[in-house]
C-alpha cells in the first residue's frame, strides 16, 4: 500500500491513480491547517500543530491497497499499529497499538475503543469490536489516539481509534468497484452521493458485498454491508441520520500444528471454525453553532446484533453434572472402561449408565464410533449464541472562547443488554477431522448480562502564548455489570457442590485526568508531551470465570463471577513533530517516546490441576517504546518510512496455565504437562507482540495516469502465547510417572518482512484499472502461535495412547501470495 504520513503522525492516504494528477504547490499544501477532535463528539476541534499529543490520521482510508477489512488492510499501514490475524480470516484480525489490543472475537484482552460518528463500538459482553459490520470504503478519515486521553471513556487503555463516515456533501457522484483475485476473490461496491439543495439535504449510500473461497482448506467467507447517512442543514444546525447493516459468514480456521502446517500450509487442525454476524445500528447526531460562539453537539444510537459460532474441536470438556469427561487417549486402558465414577458417557461403545442428555445415534458396528478405544468422547462440536443490544446518548457543550480558554463539558450515557449460550455435542472424528455428533448438545453456559456505563468529561485548551498551548481535562466514570444465571442443572465440582452462579451485580467508579502542553519552535515544528490516566471494567466474560473453585475453559464455559478489580493504565508520552521544504522537496520527521503501565491486569491462571483456570487480578504489566517517522515527497516520487521499539513485560510475578511449555511444574515443582504451570516473573516478555516494528513505501508516478509502488512490512521474533515466562525450550524432559516427554519447538515466533506490489492505470477521469500481488515473494510466515498439545498422528488419525501426543507450536500462517486486479468506474 502506497502511504502518505506526515511527521506530525498525520497520515494521507491518497488515491494511487489520482495521487499526482491535483498537485497543488507544497508551499500551499504547508498553509493547509490538519485539525483533529480531541474528544468523542465533534467540537472539540484543535490543530494539529497545538496537539500535545502524538496522532495519526488516515484521510480517504478507502483508497487504501488492499480494501478487504478495515482490521486486515487499513491499520497495516498506520505505525505503530500491528494486525494480528491468528484466525486466518481478514475480518476477524487483531488489531494492535502500542501493545493494547481490541478484537472480533471474545477471550483477547481487551485495551483500544473504537468510535464511528461518536458512537462507541465496543460491544456490550466482551468489548469486542465487530470490523465485519463497517465499510470501509464508506469511512472519509481515521484517527488514531493515545492512551494520554481519558474523555474516550472505558477501554481507552492504548488509546482510541476514531473514525468518520462520508456524507453526501464529502462524496458526490456515483461509483462502481468490481474486483477479482486468487483464492476465489470477488468484491462489487457501489457508493452515491448527491445533495439536493433546495431542501439543504445531502445523502450517501454505499452497498458492499466480499466473498472468497479462503485460502486454507474449508474456509469460505462472505460479507454483506449497508451503510446509508442522511444530513440536514436548518440555519446554525446540522443533523445526521444514519443506518448501517452488516451479514457476515465467516470461516477462520485459527492455528494449525507445525507437523500440518509442514505437510500442508493451507490446512487447519480442527474444523469447522464458522461465525455467522448479523446486525445493524441506527443513530443520529446533532450540532447547533450559536451565536455567541458556543456549540452544542448531542447523539443518539440503538445497535442490535447476533453471533452464532460453531466450532469442532478436541473435547476439552469436563462436566460433571452428566459425566462428562475431557478427552484423554488411553483413559481406558488406565482406568477400565468408563473411567472413574464421575465420568460415565462415552464414544466408544453405548454407555448403559450415561445419562447425558440426547442418545447415542450410531451403530456399534460403526468403524468411526469405535475407533478410538476409550472412555471419553475425542471430539465435540461447540456452539455459541451471543444477542447484545446497546442503546446510547451523548451530549456535549464547547463553551463560547474565553480570553485563551477553550472549555467544553460532556457526558455520555449507555445500556447494554447481552444473551450469551454456550453448548456442546459429544461426538467421534471423521476422517477429515471434522466431527460426528454422537449425543444432543449439552448446554453448558446460558447467562444474561446487563451494562451500564456513564461518564462526564471536561476538558480546557489554554494557550499560553502563540508557541504554547496547555491541555487539562479529565473523564469521571460509573459502570455497573449485572449478570443473571439461567443454566439448569447447575455446574458442579468434581466433589458434587454446586456452583453459586452468575448472579451478581458489581458497580465500578472511577477519576481518569490528563494534561498536555505543546511548545512551536518554528512553524510546523512542535515539542510534545502529555500523561494521563485510563480504565476498563471486567467484562462479563472475565467476571463470569473468575472463581478458582470453579475453573473454566473460556471462551467455552463459565462457572462464577466474585469480584474482580477494574485496570488501571497510567501513560505518559513526548516527541517532536516537524515539517520542512528544501530544494521542490518536502520533508516530515517525528519521534515520541511512551510508557503505558497497567495495575490489576487481568490474566487467565491456571487452578493448578488440569487445564482449566480462572480469571484473577495479578498485579501490572508496562508497555514502553519509541516511535520514529520519517517522510519525503516530490512531483514524482513519494518515500514513507517507519520504525516502532516496543518493550512489553510483565512487572509482577503471576502463576499461569501452560500446558505445553517444556518448564512447566506442578504443585510440588516436580516437571508436568497436564495440571502444569509457569512463574512468570518481573520483565518477562508478553507473547504475541514483536520489539521491533519497520514499514517502508515508496510510489513512483511512471506518467501521468500510471502510478506504481510498493510497500514492505517487517518485525521481529515474538514468543508464543503460553510461553509466558520465556523459559520454555525445545528438547526432551522427564515428566515424573509418565517417562521422557519431546517438546518440539523453542516457544518463539520467528521474525519476518513482507513485500506488496500495485499499480494504478486511470484510463480516462472515469475509469481506473488497479493490480495487486500481496506477499510478492511468497514468504512462509507466522503473525503468531501458541504452545499445546497435538492428539493426532502425522496422517491426521487420533492417537491411541497419551504418550503418542505431540507437544509443539499451534501456528497462524501468514498468506501465500496472492494477486487480483479490479476496475473503479465513476460518474
């Protein structure tokens, strides 16, 4: 992708076969003034060249080289920002600032919010963002912000991600995009946009349909989006309505063993992983500019959605109000038949006291339902529901100027209602190792919740003098979490005591402030600096798992929620921005500095007894680095470089579950795979995020309507997920009881670059033609991985015996090469 960034981190992104054509002088382009909003509704305008804080800015994010998913495509091209897509799917990808995340899908921690047209984002249950439900070719600009600005509100740990919609009066016209490409790529778009100036109306649709076969095995996907937006223009007031719909089919296939991913990069280890979205949001926003100078700016939405996830996999389940054991290769062999007492269904012969609801539905004589000899059922196929619903207000006053005072007041306001259940069928693997359901589903978790969150801001731009300009606000926050249990029977233990369930009702308050202060040496030449405070609430999610007398697999199951502390994160950050022209060239050039510390972090630990755990507050984790940008533009060549140092440790000891780490011990420090954990300790490094960070690209203007370029994206090693306490080795280890155990890889990801190509042919005003080959080189490598155990043999069969399993690393594959090309016809 082809990126414009300027040094005060103000990136354009500029249409590739239009980027030369309106080339207005650069002397001209310095006098244009770059403002951001500084909090979540309009108003609180503020140049960039005044921010006392780091920003990036994405304008016409649409023209962005790949427009597959806003997660996928867009925030690759943003420093500082990594994508993480573990789940081998464009629109289930994580996206990553400054080593805070925000996700599609529940269990990832989560750290960023996310505004569109100042509705907030992050759903209701698990904060979790859905980028299948936003257009990306229908969004004008995108702004990135740092964790130095409370007035975001919750979640708003790393920071906050911005973004707003095109109107009818910002797109005029009508376009048509059709594309095709590798792995059964095909995307038709359709934007119009008109203004009817009689009635001071405007208008913009946009329609967006994505399918592909996937290019791993059984992993199709397709996308549906509407986005509509209606303003209306009465003297001093603006209104907006807007209506988004969104129906996605999505197959991710998540990570795959090394021994697979050697014979076969495109296969998964387990299938089917499908989530099927459905939604749609309805809000309007409101301006009035007064005559006094003041403004008045307010909205209101009501967002309603529906996640349906169907997942086969081994089964890790243990439930012991039917019996129900997690599978372990040769149970029978050790324990006789059907186990210990507690453990009474299985798959491998009808069981004459199960008593686990549904029957048994196949033959005896059925090769797949005996095969394996055990006690316990392999496989299970897991299915989740999830309907959130979320209404909101917001209102904010900007106060008339007073003296060099700009002061305005917010608030916020929002309810969320959440259905979440959760079951699973027992069944045998089929020779493709998807699984055959051999008893009805079990429902395992059917939990309502219910959010409230309200916040006041207020915030003060004061300037000083005309190089100075001082920033103090702050966000006061009230939340409350209630959770209402409706599951029957009730989970119980292995000693037969019940649960206490999911009801309960915590409330969460807290004082977030923030101060700033820029200094101008020269113009478009600022020093920056600015700290503030953030915070989240436990998510329903983490509440509903944090009982250690009750442990639970999560996302899979949850048991009981005691109280857990809400995260605090404390940030500080500078830098320096400046812009500059020498010779017809222009340059831009950037650095900030940042440290984000987090207190009660919430991990998943391990209970010390199998692989369940529970959620718990464990002590702080320190996010630090530097950020470096470096531009360069002329009439034909356009040059941006980035680099990015993160440094992310944990600051306190914590025990943590890690079945699969060749140090893991047991309670008696004795070496364990099963019922093992790890010590991590102060400065140890947090899996899943690289240290180091490049993004390069440059564009040439090879003639007038040509433009080619091309883009690389690097990083270095990262450890594994589960490798925590950076310890764990590849080699052989003495497991007491059980005999010599291989562990087959170190725990670390290796380090990567990858090289994109495009080019951009206008053939008249109308008609554009465009070409892309991502990953030019077709480089084999991995956004990341996870330590565990493989209980099939290297032909895909189900190992007999416990000793069989492998121990090795669950890769996420990066994607093979890939080309398509397209046609953008406007008119």
């Amino acid at each position: 992708m082809f990126v414009r960034q300027r040094s005060y981190q103000c990136i354009r992104v500029v249409a590739l076969s239009s980027l030369f054509t309106v080339a207005p002088v650069l002397a001209q382009q310095l006098e244009e003034i770059e403002v951001i909003s500084s909090t979540p509704l309009p108003g609180a305008v503020l140049p960039v060249d005044q921010a006392p804080f780091s920003v990036k800015k994405l304008n016409s994010p649409e023209q962005n080289s790949s427009r597959e998913s806003i997660s996928r495509s867009l925030f690759r091209g943003i420093s500082g920002v990594q994508v993480t897509d573990n789940q081998g799917n464009p629109y289930q990808s994580d996206v990553t600032y400054r080593g805070f995340s925000v996700t599609p899908l529940l269990g990832t921690p989560p750290g960023l919010s996310v505004y569109v047209d100042g509705v907030r984002q992050n759903e209701t249950f698990g904060d979790v963002v859905r980028f299948d439900a936003i257009p990306q070719s229908a969004l004008k600009e995108l702004t990135v912000l740092p964790g130095t600005m409370p007035q975001f509100g919750l979640n708003s740990l790393g920071g906050a991600i911005v973004m707003q919609t095109k109107s009818g009066r910002d797109f005029q016209g009508t376009q048509l995009d059709a594309e095709l490409g590798d792995f059964g790529r095909t995307r038709l778009g359709l934007q119009k946009g008109w203004v009817d100036e009689s009635k001071q109306r405007d208008f913009y649709l946009n329609i967006n349909s994505f399918n592909e076969d996937g290019w791993r095995v059984l992993s199709p996907s397709s996308v549906l989006q509407l986005f509509g937006k209606m303003g209306i223009v009465s003297g001093d007031t603006q209104t907006n309505f807007s209506l988004a719909l969104y129906e996605s089919d999505l197959n991710g296939n998540g990570v795959v063993p090394r021994s697979f991913y050697e014979q076969n990069r495109a296969q998964s280890y387990t299938y089917f992983d499908n989530t099927q979205n459905t939604g749609g949001q309805f809000a309007v926003d409101f301006t009035r500019y007064l005559q006094s100078g003041a403004e008045l700016t307010a909205n209101a939405y009501y967002r309603s959605s529906r996640s349906v996830t169907f997942n086969g996999d081994g089964n890790e389940n243990e439930d012991y109000r039917f019996g129900v054991a997690e599978f372990e290769p040769d149970r029978a062999e050790v324990e006789g038949n059907l186990g210990p007492g507690t453990y009474n269904v299985t798959c491998s012969a009808p069981a004459s006291n199960a008593y686990a609801p549904g029957s048994v539905t196949f033959d005896e004589n059925d090769p797949a339902a005996m095969e394996p000899d055990s006690a316990d059922c392999p496989g299970a196929n897991n299915r989740g529901v999830l309907n959130q619903d979320v209404v909101g207000v917001g209102l904010q006053y900007a106060l008339a100027p007073i003296g060099a005072h700009k002061v305005l007041l917010g608030t916020q306001l929002e309810f969320g209602k959440s259905d979440f259940r959760r079951s699973y069928a027992l069944g045998v693997f089929n020779n493709d190792r998807t699984v055959r359901e051999l008893y009805a589903p079990i429902e395992q978790v059917n939990v309502e919740a219910n959010n409230r969150q309200f916040g006041v801001y207020a915030q003060d731009v004061w300037t000083l003098n005309d190089k100075t300009t001082l920033l103090v606000g702050g966000r006061y926050n009230h939340a409350s979490v209630k959770t209402t249990d409706r599951l029957s029977p009730v989970l119980i233990n292995e000693e037969g005591e019940a649960s206490p369930g999911l009801n309960n009702d915590y409330t969460y308050r807290r004082f977030n402030p923030s101060v700033g202060i820029s200094y101008q040496t020269a113009k478009h030449s600022t020093w920056f600096a600015s700290a503030g405070t953030s915070n989240r609430v436990p998510t329903p999610v983490e509440l509903a798992c944090s009982d250690p007398e009750f442990p639970c697999l999560l996302p899979n199951a949850m048991a009981a929620d005691p109280f857990l502390e809400q995260v605090i994160t404390s940030t500080v950050e500078g830098g320096y921005r400046t812009r500059w022209i020498s010779g017809g060239n222009e340059y831009g050039f950037s650095f900030n500095v940042f440290r984000a510390n987090n207190k009660n972090d919430i991990l998943f630990v391990t209970d010390g007894a199998g692989s369940g755990g529970f959620f718990q507050n464990f002590g702080k984790t320190r996010r630090q680095g530097i950020e470096l940008d470096f531009d360069w533009e002329t009439s034909v060549w356009n040059l941006d470089a980035s680099y990015q140092y993160l440094n992310a440790t944990f600051q306190s000891p914590a025990r943590l579950a890690s079945e699969g780490n060749s140090s893991a011990v047991d309670l008696n420090g004795d070496p364990a795979v099963e019922g093992g954990f790890i010590q991590v300790q102060p400065g140890n490094k947090i899996p899943g995020l690289a240290e180091h960070n490049v993004k390069l690209s440059l564009g040439y203007k090879a003639s007038n309507s040509t433009t080619v370029f091309v883009d690389m994206q690097a990083q270095s090693e990262q450890y594994a997920r589960g490798n925590e306490n950076n310890q764990h080795q590849a080699g052989i280890v003495n497991i007491p009881g059980e005999g010599p155990v291989e562990f087959k890889d170190n725990g670390r990801v290796p380090g990567f670059a990858v090289f994109n190509l495009g080019v951009n042919h206008a053939l008249s005003k109308s008609v554009t033609l465009i070409a892309r080959v991502n990953n030019v080189f077709d480089r084999e490598y991995f956004n990341g991985a996870l330590l565990g155990g493989n209980i099939f043999d290297r032909n895909g069969s189900l190992v007999d015996d416990e000793d069989d399993i492998t121990y090795e690393s669950f890769l996420a594959p990066g994607t093979p090469r890939n080309a398509w090309v397209g046609v953008s016809l406007k008119f």
